[in-house]
C-alpha cells in the first residue's frame, strides 16, 4: 500500500496565468485546530475536489482527524482516516486507500502559493488525488533564479503577479501543475506557520497531536 507522498514532478510546457479563484460565491470551510483557526475558500473551478471535500465536511468525516505530517517551509498534511485515535507516534499516511481517487484537475491559473488547499496522491500514473487527504503549503520564498530555473525545469511560464506572490508570500513552486490545488486559505495564515514549526518525530508527525474540526460557514 502506497503512502500519499508530495513529490515534484516534470510536466509537459504550458503557461500559467490569472491568480486567485476565489469568488463571492466560494464555499467557505471553518478549520478549527488545536493550534488555531484557519478559513479555507473552495475553487468552482476545480469542481470535482470542490463537491467532494465539501461532502467529507458535511459528513463530519474530518472531525477529530490529526495533521499527521509537518515539514517546516513546505506544508502541513491531514485527512488520514486512521489518524483518528492513533497511537501516539505511530507512522500515518495511508489511509484512504480504500477510497476512489478523485482525478486530477489541473489549473493553469492556478499556484502553490502559500496557504493553498491541495489534494495529496500517491504515486499513480494519472496524477489522481487522495480522496480524503490533503495538505496546506507554507512553502518559502523563492528568488526570481529560482522561478527562472523551475520554469525552465518544468516548461511552464509564470505572470509577473504569481513570480511577486512566490518571492513575497513563499510557496512550493516545484509542486505547480503535478498536485490538483483546488481552495486557498484567506484568513488564518499564522496558523499555518504554528502547525507547520511544531516538534515533530522522523516521521514528520507532530509530538503533541494536532486534531482538527471542519464545519462549512456562510
């Protein structure tokens, strides 16, 4: 059984434009955890990872769930069913397996800024994406070399806005175009940044469990 990873992949060329997806009509889902709250804004135009998280929140099915894995200037990842009572320190991650994949929604217009809601995977050859699990980025800020180089790397084209967004708020630009991002975080940054430095074990996994609560607010 494979454990949902973020790893970087090469993608064919294309051009990324436009910036946030977030709308007036965006659902919006309240993310209350032991660190903090953070509010998370749905993308319409990634509909179909859109209806199934909303469905797994109103389902309660993230309730009492950990972020089981934390890497500091990368990102903070939840959603393993069986993090639910785990036992303390143990290895988690694979969870959902049993769940159909949801496939990819790739967005051109679309970026792992900081504070993007993303789909985590396992290795599958068409990019699918977990059902449940999901990752948040912290990421870091990057130089305007490095995006030259992950352009040229990746075959992809960033606007000046997104290049801004990645040299001033951070993210994980070599995760653009392999991960489905499909919300943002639009209040609760500093959330993020507690979760994401907390102790953690070599698995990643924080020392003190970290639980989280979802409800979908108006």
């Amino acid at each position: 059984m494979l454990r949902f990873l973020i790893v970087a992949i090469i993608v064919s060329s294309c051009t990324l434009s436009g910036f946030s997806q977030v709308s007036k009509t965006s659902v919006r889902i309240k993310i209350t955890t032991d660190s903090g709250t953070m509010i998370v804004a749905l993308y319409d135009s990634t509909p179909l990872h859109r209806d199934n998280f909303i469905k797994l929140v109103q389902q309660g099915f993230y309730d009492s769930l950990l972020f089981h894995r934390v890497i500091p200037e990368f990102m903070i990842q939840g959603g393993d069913p069986m993090s639910k009572n785990a036992a303390p320190g143990s290895m988690l991650g694979m969870g959902g397996s049993d769940m159909p994949r949801i496939p990819a929604e790739f967005n051109k217009n679309i970026i792992h800024k900081k504070g993007a809601l993303c789909a985590a995977r396992d290795g599958n050859p068409l990019k699918a994406s977990s059902a449940c699990q999901f990752y948040i980025v912290q990421g870091k800020k990057s130089s305007e070399q490095d995006l030259n180089m992950m352009e040229q790397q990746k075959g992809i084209r960033y606007t000046s806005e997104q290049k801004n967004s990645y040299k001033t708020i951070g993210g994980t630009p070599f995760l653009d175009m392999d991960y489905t991002v499909f919300g943002e975080v639009i209040s609760g940054m500093d959330t993020i940044d507690k979760i994401a430095t907390a102790a953690a074990n070599s698995y990643n996994r924080p020392m003190n469990d970290i639980h989280m609560k979802m409800e979908i607010i108006k």
